[in-house]
C-alpha cells in the first residue's frame, strides 16, 4: 500500500515498530523523500501517543488514513498497558492513533480499517449485546482463543467505522473497512506452524500480497466512493457486514467502553493534558447520545 500510494506522490507517513522493515520499504519506493518512519510500538499507548504528538508537530493535514496492523494467532498474552494484545494492537491502540490526530484529518479525509471476514464468527448473547464489558474485548486468559480475539478486534473495527460514520455525518469525512483476502500468504500466520502450514497450503487458491492491498487502497482513494460512508467492503465492492457489527446501538456502547479504558490509562499515565482532552471527547460522546435516536433514522450506513 506504502509503495502504491508513494508511486502515485503521496507523502505516507509509517507509523510502524520494525525500523528495518520501514527502510526497506523505503528503499524499495520510487520516491522515498516522500516517506516518513515513526517508530511506534502498539502494544503501548505510550508510544501511540508520542507518535501521535510527533504528528501533530508536522502541523500539515492528512487525507487517508489507513489502520493495518494487526496480530494474530497469538497465545495470550497483555500488553505493556495491562490489556490482551490482539486487542489492543489490532484495535484499541489504532483508534487511540486517530482520536488523536482527529484534528489534522483533512475536512474530506478517508479512514479505511482493514478488516476480515472473520469479524462474522462473532456470536455474543443478548445480554453481552445489550451490556457488554471490558472482559468480552480484553480477553482473560481462561475465556481466551487467538481466534477468539483476532476476531472480537475486527468486530471492534466495524463498530467503530459506524460510530465515526454517524459522528462524521454531514461532514466531508469518510469511514470504510476493508476485507484484504483470505488466507494471504503475509506475516500474520508467523505466530503458530499450524497457521504457517495452514497458509502455505492455501497460496494457489488465495490472493496475492499487492492483489490484498487493492480493496484497502480502493476504499482509500476511489473517486466512486464521493459521498459514501461507514460501509464495508471486500474484492473492490460493497459487501454486507454481520448483523453484530452493524447493530448500531452497539457501536456506542463499544465506543462508551474504548473511552473509558483510554481515559483509565490517561488519568493513570502522566500525561495530565491529556486528560482535558479526553473530557472534551466525552462530552462529545454525551452530545452524540442526545440525539441518537433522531438521527439513527437520518443515517446510511
Ligand atoms: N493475511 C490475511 O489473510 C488477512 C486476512 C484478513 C485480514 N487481514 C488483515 O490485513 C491487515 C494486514 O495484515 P497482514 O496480513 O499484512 O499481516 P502482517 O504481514 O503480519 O502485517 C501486520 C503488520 O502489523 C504490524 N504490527 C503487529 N504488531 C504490532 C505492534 N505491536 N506495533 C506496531 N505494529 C505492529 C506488523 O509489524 P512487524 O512487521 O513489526 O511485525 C506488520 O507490519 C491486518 O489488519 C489483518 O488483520 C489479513
């Protein structure tokens, strides 16, 4: 995607945690002045938000943003902040990225999750939908599955396209997710030999790594998609999520959860500035839930 993007003079800013990796990307681009490295470790909301500050230090508006990491296959473990890693890394740290740089997006920027497919073997009861907890995205360790949680993080990613859709309704701003291709042949599957195998196994049927990068960088970039969003797409076209990620009441209470935890750890690191800043998006969060109902009629997605 880096080198798509690059090939067509975007100045892409890498926000990974592997320099060598982001070197050699930059070697391997046509135009590699165009391309900026920020070290951040997603495992940690410490390094999100120094990347995040790093960011708003460049003081220049961004017009795609693109959440692609993710882990899978994992045993559990918790990340630097006390949280399941696939939760954090595939989720909760990349939408912390955004919220803060919220303020940089372009007025008609795009955000495209990259999603999976595997965002529909999800099944929560009623009254996880109706209430759900912090346990049921954070995982413990007698309750977890890799799968489990790879796929609670994407289910998370739709959620949140929904809610950013409503709170970006009327606004030039667009929220997609993407399905990249199933079983792509790509790091994910490094965790556990059986993925490997698994994988390998599968490479004459599956895509390969740039046909993957195609629907995240059509969602991107696509002049078809004026005027559209909160919509989920996969092989380049329209595809209809799981009831789960599309139940729009629950968008919220998700997005109620992620601010709480994240205001949980700001309070509790020193970033005290911060604070002030996560109170501003509460009450945008309150303000959002006043008129909920008056405007879920009004909303496409
Ligand atoms: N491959 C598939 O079949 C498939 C199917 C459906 C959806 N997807 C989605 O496609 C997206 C890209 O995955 P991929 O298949 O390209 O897998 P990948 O090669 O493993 O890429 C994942 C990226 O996430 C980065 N990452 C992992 N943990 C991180 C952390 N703590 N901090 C910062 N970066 C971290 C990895 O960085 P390092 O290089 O440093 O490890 C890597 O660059 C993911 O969202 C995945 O869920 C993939």
């Amino acid at each position: 995607m880096t080198r798509c993007m690059n090939a067509r003079d975007c100045s892409v800013l890498m926000a990974c945690r592997n320099p060598y990796a982001a070197n050699f990307v930059k070697n391997t681009c046509a135009k590699p002045d165009l391309l900026h490295f920020y070290e951040t470790n997603l495992a940690s909301l410490k390094s999100v938000k120094k990347t995040s500050d790093e960011i708003l230090n460049r003081n220049q508006k961004i017009d795609i943003v693109i959440l692609n990491a993710a882990v899978f296959g994992l045993p559990w473990t918790l990340t630097d902040d006390g949280l399941e890693t696939s939760f954090q890394v595939n989720y909760l740290s990349q939408y912390y990225l955004l919220m803060n740089i919220e303020k940089v997006l372009s007025p008609n920027a795009r955000v495209v999750f990259v999603s999976s497919e595997s965002h529909r073997n999800i099944t929560w009861s009623m009254e996880e939908v109706l209430a759900p907890n912090v346990d049921l995205l954070s995982i413990p360790k007698e309750k977890y599955t890799s799968i489990k949680a790879y796929n609670v993080s994407k289910l998370c990613g739709l959620l949140a396209m929904h809610y950013l859709g409503y709170r970006w309704l009327n606004t030039g701003k667009q929220v997609f997710s993407a399905h990249p291709g199933s079983f792509v042949k790509t790091k994910l599957c490094r965790n556990w030999w059986v993925y490997e195998a698994l994988y390998s196994f599968m490479l004459p049927f599956s895509k390969s790594i740039s046909q993957a990068a195609s629907t995240p960088l059509y969602c991107a970039t696509s002049p078809e998609l004026e005027g559209l969003s909160a919509l989920y797409f996969k092989d380049c076209q329209r595809c209809e999520e799981s009831e789960l990620a599309k139940d729009f009441h629950l968008s919220f209470r998700i997005q109620d959860l992620t601010y709480d935890l994240l205001r949980e750890w700001i309070s509790s690191s020193e970033e005290v500035t911060q604070v002030a800043q996560t109170d501003e998006y509460r009450d945008q969060r309150k303000d959002d839930s006043m008129d909920e109902n008056t405007l879920i009629s009004s909303y496409s997605g």
